[in-house]
C-alpha cells in the first residue's frame, strides 16, 4: 500500500490546477450542477457566484470528492477525483460552508488533530499548527473551546485547519459568511496575501468580494454556467457600463435634458432623483458602452454648465449578476 | 492504516470531554451490581464464581450499547464535521473503524472497571479463573457486536434517537433468535433443526458457550464477523448517503 504522506508537493504538471469537465450532478430527478466545465490557473482565485441552491457548495463537495459526480470528471493537480480521491484531498485545503468543527476540542488541539491526520508530527506538526495560528490571527483563543468561540473565530478555525499542510489548492465555501465588516476585511486580505503561489476556489454571494479578491469570477445559476470572466469583463456587460451620472447646479431640467439628448455620443438621458433641490441629477448612458467621459467633459465645459457631482461607473456587477441568474433586467 | 491513530484518540478523548461517559460508566457499573446482586440473587447462589453477572450482559447491552454507538455518525453528520472528516485524505473504511474502535475501547475500560467483581469472588471463595477469562473476553466481544450494529444505524441518521431506537430492535431480534421461549415455539411447529438454525445467528447462544469457559472458535468467528459486516455497511450507508 502507498503512503499518502509521501506524496512530494506538486511539482507543476500544468498550469491547470483545477480542470472540471462536465461536471454534474442529479439529485433524484433534480440537476443541481449540469454539465460545469472550467479551468483554473495557479495563482488564480475564481470566485464562485450564484444565488443560494445555484450549485455552488455542489460542486466544490465534489471537487473535494465527498459526494461523486454522477458524471463528468475533474482533476485537481493531475489527479482525477475519480480515480485518485486520496489524492486530491491531499492538495486540498477545504473549508465547508457552515465551518465545522468538534465543539468539545480546544483550538489548538483541533489544529493538532487535524495535523495528525494530514500526517505530520513532533517538530513539524508543531511548527505547522504555530504558522496558521499566526496566519489567521487566532492565538489569543489558542486554548479556548470551540463551542465558546465567536462566529469569526470559529470561521477562522475551519479557514486555519485548511491552511495546514500548505496545499496548492484552496476551496472555501463562503468563508465570510456571517462575520462583521472588519473580519470579512482580514479575511479577504489573508486570501489575497496567500493568493499568489495557489490555486483558490472561493464561493460566496457578496459581490463586492469578486471584486476585492477575484482575479476571475464565474456565475452559476440553476447548476448551469451563465457568465464567465475576470470582474472587469463582467461589469463591462452591464446596462450601465460607462454611464455618467451628472449632477448641474441651478439648470433647467427639461432644456438640459434635451441638449444632453441632442449629443450625438449618448444614446440616452435618465433624468434621476435628487434630495437636493437647487441640483438637477441626470444619468447619460453613452452609444455602444464607450467611454464618453472626455467627450462629456469638454461639452460640460464649452457650454458652462456648473456641475456638482461628475460620476463614471463602469458597471454593476449586482445587475450583470441579477440579468445572467434571473434572465430579467434590473 | 493513515488517520486511524488521531481519529481514534480524538473519539476517545471525546467521550470524556462530554458527561456521556461518566454517565455511562456509573449506570453501567450500578446496572451491573444491581442486576447480580438483586435480580441474580448472587448470594443466594452460594458459588464464588461469575456466571450470574455475566447472565444478564446481553440484556444490559441492548439499551448502554446503542447508547454510546447512537452519536458515533449522527453527531457528525448533525454538526456537518462529517464534511470535513471525510474530506481528510483518509480511507472511509479507516474511519470507520478508527471511530469504532475508539468506542469499543471505552467500552472495554467500562467493562474493565467491574472488576471489583472478580476481587469479591475471590474473596469469598475461590472460582475457577477459567470462565472468568472467557466470561469477559465474550462479553466483550458481543459489546463490539451490538456496537457496530449501533455504528451502522447512526449513519443511517442525523438524529440520535431514531439510531438508538434502531439498533435496539436490531439488537434485540440477534438476542431474542436465541431465546428458550422462541425455540421451544418453533420445535413445537417445525423440525428441531430449524430453531437450531434460526438460534446460530443470535448473540445470546454464541455468547453462552463462552461464558461457560468453552472458547470454540466458530463462536468467535460469529462475533468477529457480525463487527466486520455491520462496519463495511456501515461505509457503504455513509456512502449512498453522500451519494444522495
């Protein structure tokens, strides 16, 4: 019998680390992933996007290979989890979507645990446990029972015991779901810090974290792909991409938004609430999504016109994401 | 074998975390005496010897056994720590028996602690050590038979009463098979060898030839063998379950 614990640190068979092919999976007579094929870099965090029951947390519990696929097939560093599920346990560092962990154990002896079985011992367990207690900033709550830990900590716990044997792959499962500003912060800065030389699998359903940490996002909805791309790429689809939100001090409305309609580069005015009642709020949606900014500003300035507020986005992922999941528009 | 040593001493080390096994403990010792001194009428018997505390273990087992087998997967797959133990790269059959053995054990130091029993023998006469030996060696293994049928109904649920109510009735068909009451109601309508079959698969016969100091091997096959069937159903349950 081979020794798992012998396997060396993978040597890069590609520059594939995780390549799923047609991946699904029926419950019953409900597909909850159909047919998912994509393929993440090392050095890549794909973040993982859907509504609740999209198939996200599906998919990851297969490409950890605690449930099988009812078809389709994936390799995680070369190892198919078909063939070689122990293997591609060993490249993975999985954290669960609730973060579980055993109540009646200590932090630091839960860590120990989990080392153990990974299989490591004496000195290097040790030096391995102190690093991700340090990483994840939980050694104030080293000799503190789980069951007592906070939501954040318990979290970090789940996140630290997948640190452990420093795996090429990391796939977390929501891992700021229920903490507070300031922990989904440290966390989204420990994932971008440990980002560069691994592979990351990370789902979640707060779009402003695709932005902070994705370099890739990939939307699902009903176990199906329906959006693909870095989080740049997405925006760009958006209604708004490149819209300009004016705000004019003191203007007539109806005279304003016939010269803005007049412009040859926009292809529509919104006229938009304001509070303030000495300003006038208008949203330019330019022709074709380019950019008008230039364009717009040099107008604004040729005719004087007093602006207040001068705001360019370039497109909401929350809409793109509303538009690819519930093929309606915001 | 990886995974077995640490999942073994996390399990172990969790039934003293929790008042279960101090609770288990006092109950079954209290059981036991109860049961010898009060219902056996061990006085009374005028014989220093074991056979009446080792009489009443298969009924005792059928509801402490279930008890400290109900949490063994039905906690893990309440808590969701089951994601995460089956996720470790580690063999599924491993962690099942590693989970097994653990509670075996601690049902073993529990079994252990009745020896102020053996210490009474032999203070009031002197027993042949024979049966004494072989009186717990049998009792401790139809423990780890009722055990891994307690195992394999935790899987098949997350919830701890339904397990514990499961492998008592299992448990308790595997005793009654060998009940004088059933055979003698099966001889009275078919051929003896019928209730003489129907007796082999219960706990009770295999375990009284041992307890009487005859170690025949076949009894320690049936013992040995209802452990290893119940844990490969109980990976094969955990398996359809993730399967589903």
């Amino acid at each position: 019998m081979y020794n798992l614990h012998n396997f060396k640190p993978i040597v890069i068979y590609s520059i594939f680390m995780i390549r799923v092919h047609a991946l699904s999976k029926n419950f019953n007579n409900f597909t909850a992933v159909d047919q998912v094929s994509f393929e993440v870099k090392r050095g890549e965090v794909l973040g993982f996007l859907g509504p609740n029951g999209a198939g996200k947390s599906t998919t990851m519990k297969m490409l950890t290979c605690f449930i099988p696929p009812s078809s389709g097939t994936a390799e995680i560093c070369g190892f198919s989890i078909l063939d070689n599920p122990l293997q591609v346990r060993a490249q993975i560092g999985y954290l669960p979507e609730s973060a579980p962990s055993y109540d009646e154990m200590m932090v630091g002896e839960f860590l120990n645990f989990v080392a153990e079985i990974r299989g490591y011992g004496g000195k290097e367990l040790r030096r391995r446990v102190s690093i991700v207690i340090e990483m994840t900033a939980l050694g104030e709550v080293k000799n503190q029972m789980i069951e007592t830990l906070s939501k954040g900590f318990r979290q970090r716990t789940c996140l630290a015991q997948a640190l452990l044997h420093d795996p090429p792959v990391l796939i977390l499962d929501e891992p700021t779901d229920g903490l507070d500003p300031n922990q989904k912060h440290e966390v989204r800065s420990l994932i971008s810090s440990i980002s560069e030389e691994r592979t990351i699998l990370i789902s979640t359903h707060i779009l402003e974290e695709v932005e902070a940490v994705c370099t890739r996002a990939m939307i699902i909805s009903a176990g199906k792909v329906v959006g693909y791309g870095t989080p740049d790429e997405l925006k760009s689809q958006s209604l708004y991409r490149n819209s300009v939100k004016v705000s004019v001090n003191g203007a007539d409305p109806k005279q304003l938004l016939k010269d803005f309609n007049e412009l040859d580069f926009v292809y529509s005015v919104e006229r938009l609430p304001e509070k303030r009642k000495d300003l006038v709020t208008m949203r330019l949606y330019p022709q074709n999504k380019e950019s008008i900014a230039l364009k717009l500003e040099q107008y604004l300035f040729s005719q004087q016109i007093p602006i207040e507020h001068f705001n360019v986005s370039l497109g909401r992922l929350d809409e793109v994401f509303r538009e690819l999941t519930t093929g309606k528009q915001s | 074998m990886n995974g077995f040593y640490p999942i073994f001493k996390r399990e172990l080390l969790a039934y003293f975390r929790s008042p279960v096994a101090y609770v288990f403990i006092i109950i079954f010792l209290a059981a036991n005496a109860g049961c010898t001194f009060l219902l056996g009428n061990f006085y009374n018997s005028q014989q220093a010897s074991l056979e009446i505390f080792f009489l009443f273990h298969p009924w005792l087992y059928l509801f402490l056994i279930p008890a400290v087998g109900m949490r063994l997967w039905a906690e893990e797959r309440r808590t969701g720590t089951s994601e995460l133990l089956l996720t470790f790269p580690v063999r599924m059959t491993t962690t099942v028996f590693a989970k097994f053995f653990a509670a075996w054990f601690f049902i073993g130091i529990a079994l252990l602690l009745t020896f102020p029993m053996i210490l009474t023998v032999h203070y009031l006469g002197s027993p042949d050590n024979g049966p004494i030996i072989t009186g717990y060696l049998g009792s401790f293994l139809m423990a780890g038979s009722y055990l891994a049928i307690a195992s394999c109904t935790s899987a098949m649920t997350k919830n701890q009463v339904i397990s514990f109510i499961l492998s008592v009735v299992i448990c308790l068909v595997l005793v009654l098979l060998g009940w004088g009451v059933l055979s003698d109601s099966l001889n009275a309508v078919f051929p003896v060898w019928i209730s003489d079959f129907v007796s082999q698969f219960s706990f009770t016969t295999h375990y009284d030839a041992i307890r009487r100091g005859v170690v025949d091997l076949r009894d320690l096959i049936y013992f040995i063998s209802i452990i290893i069937i119940m844990l490969i159903l109980n990976v094969v349950v955990l398996e359809s379950h993730k399967a589903s």
